[in-house]
C-alpha cells in the first residue's frame, strides 16, 4: 500500500497565485520528500525534509512537515506556467530502504 | 555530469514475450532502484540493487527480475508479458543505499505498451 498519499483534488489556479497541497502518510519515517513529474516523464527532486524538521525553503518552494499528525504540506508561492505538473510526495516508509509514493497531485497554472 | 539514462524510451511488446529494460545511473551512484508507474496503482517499488547485489524487492511476481553490474548499470527484466504490465518504467539511482542517500534523481523512464 502507499505510504504516502495527497490530498488526492487537483489545482487549476491563475499564474501569479500559490499553490498548496496536502500529503500524508500512516507510518513513522525518517525523512520525507517532494517530486515533480511533467506529463508522464521523469520525476524531479524538489525538496526532502527530516522527521526532526518542520519547516524547510528552497526557492518559491515551502514545505512543512507535522509528525505528530503525520502530515506533510508543499507551498508553492507566485506559480508560473511552467509549473504545471504533477506533485508526489516520498517517504521512506520507516526506514525500508525504498521510497514510498503517494498518488500524486495535478496542477494546472493558467497562463 | 550526464544524468540517469534509460532505454529504450519506448517499446510495444506482445502478450507472453519478454523484455530488457536499461538502466545508466549517474556516474558514481551505485545505487539504482526501479519503479513502475500505471495510473491505477501509481508508483510502486520493484527492487533496489547496490553493489551488484538486490538489496530490497517490492510485491511484485517472480516474472520481474532484475541485476546490476559492475559499473552500476541495471538492467530490469519482465518475462511473460501480461497486459498489466504496460506502464512507465522508471529507474532513479541514488549514491548509495536508499536508507543512507534517500534523495533518488530519476530517468526519463521507459513507456512499454503489451498488445
């Protein structure tokens, strides 16, 4: 089963805007991550924060990671259209040596 | 430096057939894990190879196989091909084992289709 999962409702939202979506997961885990995948390709790293972290930046990006609710939330602030993807969160699965995907989570930045 | 490389990019195979899929992860990344994407299951782990050696498998049937080599390309192999098996194969490599080094740079993935 997966580990992780989104809030599974897609975002279409104007560029300009922020986009926020939702993961969570059932187990602990070590470590938790941010992918991107463009139209059914490869998938990029975007961002990892530890189990021991809350919140973590990297660009337009913001992650926060709650433990106790075992929940995790990427920001995307000021979208361009070339952010148009799909988002998946990671976990590591409580330390199985494997990643842990969730469905994933469409955006859609208008132009 | 080049990134993970996968081929072919896409392949049509029949039922019952077997494939090779191809694998070159980053260059001093010895570890490489294969995922398989559908739109019904989503990503799901196949098997993690470091060191030539399969560190982990996922659920999946004995008819997906796999191995690496010295120089750390992998190659994942499916026999008997079902129809289930259409999906985009990707491949992420990683410095080392994915519970020491999770961060995973994937490839552009392989797209089989089965008829």
């Amino acid at each position: 089963s997966q580990q992780g999962e989104e809030d599974p409702q897609a975002l279409s939202i104007q560029e300009g805007e922020n986009a926020t979506m939702n993961c969570s997961y059932k187990t602990s885990i070590n470590n938790l991550q941010w992918y991107r995948q463009n139209s059914g390709r490869g998938l990029v790293h975007l961002i990892l924060i530890r189990s021991n972290e809350r919140e973590k930046h990297s660009g337009r990006l913001r992650v926060t990671l709650d433990t106790s609710k075992k929940s995790s939330s990427l920001l995307i602030t000021a979208s361009r259209a070339a952010d148009t993807a799909s988002y998946f969160c990671a976990t590591d699965a409580n330390g199985n040596n494997r990643l842990a995907f969730g469905k994933g989570n469409q955006v859609v930045v208008i132009p | 430096k080049a990134g993970v490389t996968q081929t072919p990019r896409y392949l049509i195979k029949t039922r019952g057939q077997q494939v090779t899929l191809s694998c070159s992860p980053i260059s001093g990344h010895r570890s490489v894990s294969w995922y398989q994407q559908t739109p019904g299951q989503g990503l799901q782990f196949l098997f993690e190879y470091f060191s030539e050696t399969q560190r982990n498998k996922g659920n999946f049937p004995g008819r997906f196989s796999g191995r690496q080599f010295s120089n750390s390309r992998s190659e994942m192999n499916v026999s008997t091909l079902e129809l289930g098996d259409s999906a985009l194969y990707l491949c992420a490599s990683s410095l080392g084992p994915q519970g020491n080094f999770p961060e995973a740079f994937f490839g552009q993935g392989t797209r089989l289709t089965v008829v």
